[in-house]
C-alpha cells in the first residue's frame, strides 16, 4: 500500500510538540491514528482536534519504558483495524545537564525512554509487520545522533543508539519492512529545554526562540517516509534550520 491514505499508524509521544504535529499531518492526509503518550488530557486533546475534523484517532496511555505498554499500543492497532502499517518511536525527553550535576535520574530517564522504548517498539511491532509480511519502523533520533555538544553527551549518546539500532534492524529488515531514521535539529516544542538544568535550558530555550523550526517540518519529513511506494526504503532523513550550525 504508498500513499498515507488508509494506513493504520501508531505514533509515541504524541501528546505534544513533534508528536502532535506529525499526528494533526497523517490525520489529514486520511491515517487511522493510534497515538500514546502519559499525559492523558493532552492526549486526549490531540484526538479531539483530529476527530473533530473528520480524522481518525484514538488515545492510548502510554509510557514507552514500559513494555507492556507498547504491547498495547500495537495491539490496540490490531483490534480496531485488523492490522498495524507503521510505528513512529518519538516519544522523548531532552533533560540534558552537565555531568558535575550527578543527575543520574535524568540519565536514567534518557536511556530508558529512547533506547528500552525504542527496543519495546520494535518487540512489539516487528511480530505483527513479520505475520503481514509489510510494516514500517520510522524511529526519530536528532541531529545529536551526528555531533555531541556539551553538556549533552548523555541525549547524545541515547539518540546515536537510536541512529544504531535503527540502521541494524534496517540491515535485518528483509524486503517486505521500510525502516526510516528521521532525525530533527533544532525544532519549536516544549520540551526544548524541558527537565534540563535552569543555565541549560535557559540556553537552549533562547536558542530555540531563535533559530528553531516548526514541528510541522518533522511532520511533513515522517509523511514524506510513510507516503513512498512499499518497495522505497527512506532510510534517514536529516532535517534543520538553515542557522543551525
Ligand atoms: P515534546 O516534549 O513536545 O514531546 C515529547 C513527547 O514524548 C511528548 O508527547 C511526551 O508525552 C512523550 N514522552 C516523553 N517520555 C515518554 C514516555 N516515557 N512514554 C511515553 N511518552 C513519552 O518534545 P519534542 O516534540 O521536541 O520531542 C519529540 C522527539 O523529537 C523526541 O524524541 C526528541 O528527543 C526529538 N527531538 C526534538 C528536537 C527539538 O529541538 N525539539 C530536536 C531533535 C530531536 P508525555 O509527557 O505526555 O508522556
């Protein structure tokens, strides 16, 4: 099946931000939308405003560290349309911080969130695009995947695990998965800054009412993915401002 049109996308971290553009995009161009998130009210919000317009959506709480949760995603898919085309890892979080900060939740919180919520993805939806014998793993990492800047090695570092997991299943894929790494600089959502510590986010939030670029850029990166016909594997797709460095 090319084209968006018809395909049943599930899609993390779709409460906000990239998420919810890239959710508001497929809805329009006739997606059945299978969103997660943990923030249920502002789940729940991105739904209504697709659904409102015609789209179709539904929520699902989610928390990607969790594997049983990604289980239902996919699942939820499968129940209420009989089959799943694609699954967006967005979800994420940027608290970045310098290292003499020891603050080692927040390095925990990056490793679980992006690199075990990748891989709970991928064991929950690579099973059901093998029984289709069709699928597509669109993963979103950052223009940090190419270059670490200081102080945010560990983003960095979890973002490249994403860039190296997605190139590895992509190797694995065989003819009948697409596998796509769309990785985003710098771009205009809350969590630009969001958790970081307060001279960190001051930095990037400033920067970011500087020189970021819509969501909608990221969106209409992941739809132009979806939208090629099945034997075309976009495989990695970079995406900036034109002033970031
Ligand atoms: P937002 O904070 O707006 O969106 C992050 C989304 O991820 C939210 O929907 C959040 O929802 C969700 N999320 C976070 N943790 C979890 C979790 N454990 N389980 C489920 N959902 C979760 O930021 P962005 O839209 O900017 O970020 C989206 C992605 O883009 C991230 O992976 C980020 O690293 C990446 N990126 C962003 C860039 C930027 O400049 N904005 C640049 C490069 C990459 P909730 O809190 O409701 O769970």
């Amino acid at each position: 099946m090319s084209g968006i049109k018809g395909k049943v996308i599930a899609l993390t971290g779709a409460s906000s931000g990239i998420g919810e553009a890239t959710a508001v995009h497929l809805a329009e161009r006739g997606a059945h939308l299978v969103l997660g998130a943990r923030r249920k009210d502002r789940l729940d919000a991105v739904v209504e405003a697709i659904t409102a317009r015609g789209g179709s959506a539904v929520g699902v709480v989610v928390d990607v560290r969790r594997r049983e949760d990604l289980a239902r995603l996919t699942g939820t898919a499968v129940e209420r349309h009989g089959r799943l085309d694609v699954l967006v890892s967005n979800a994420g979080t940027m608290a970045v911080s310098p290292f003499d900060e020891l603050r080692q939740d927040d390095w925990d919180d990056m490793v679980a969130t992006h690199i075990t919520g990748l891989l709970n993805g991928i064991g929950a939806a690579l099973p059901v695009f093998r029984s289709q014998r069709s699928g597509h793993f669109v993963n979103v990492a950052s223009t940090a995947a190419y270059v670490v800047k200081s102080p945010q090695a560990v983003y960095a570092a979890t973002k490249t695990a994403v860039k190296v997991l997605t190139e590895g299943l992509r190797q694995e894929s065989g003819p009948d998965l697409r596998v796509t790494l769309v990785s985003p600089g710098f771009t205009h959502t809350e969590g630009v800054g969001k958790g970081a510590s307060p001279e960190t986010a001051a930095a990037m939030v400033r920067q970011r009412d500087e020189i970021a670029m819509p969501p909608s850029a990221i969106a209409s990166a992941i739809g132009y993915a979806i939208e090629q016909p099945d034997g075309v594997d976009v495989s990695e797709i970079v995406v900036r401002p034109t002033a970031q460095a």
